[in-house]
C-alpha cells in the first residue's frame, strides 16, 4: 500500500512539475514573441529610414526619363506585342 500511495504522491509531483514547466515555457514564449515583434518593427524602422536616405540620389532627370518610360515606351511595348498575336 504504501508502493502505491509513493506512485501517486510522484504521479502528483510530475503533474505539478509538468504543469510548471507549461507556465515556464508559454511565458518564455510571450517574451520572445514580444522580443520578435520588437526586433521586426526596428528593422522596418531601419529599412524605411535607409530607403529615405537614398530617395535624394534620385535625381530630377532621372524621375523624368522613368516617368517617360512608363508613360509611352513601355505602353506602347505592351499594346504592340498584344496587336501582333
């Protein structure tokens, strides 16, 4: 009897040390969540800070020729090679 009542006491005892290691692990969880989200909104942070330090390299000439591109070579690419087919 006694063999029994030492196999249910440790039963218990791994079930309190299960359900421990549970709440350990899902709140080791949040935090590197939060710690993952944080990191990301940084690193966009620093990608959208990189992108508007290039935007002045781009000159006026430059926006122009692209804008003229789109607007006329590249159309006109597109509609002619549908016309031929």
């Amino acid at each position: 009897m006694t063999d029994g009542t030492e196999r249910a006491a440790m039963g218990y005892e791994h079930t309190l040390m299960f359900g421990q290691y549970r709440e350990d692990l899902g709140e080791y969880a949040r935090l590197e969540a939060t710690r993952l989200k944080s990191l990301e909104k940084h690193r966009k942070k620093e990608e959208k800070r990189r992108q508007k330090e290039l935007k002045p390299y781009k000159n006026a000439i430059h926006r122009k020729l692209v804008g003229l591109w789109q607007n006329t070579f590249a159309r006109l690419g597109k509609t002619g090679f549908s016309l031929l087919f």
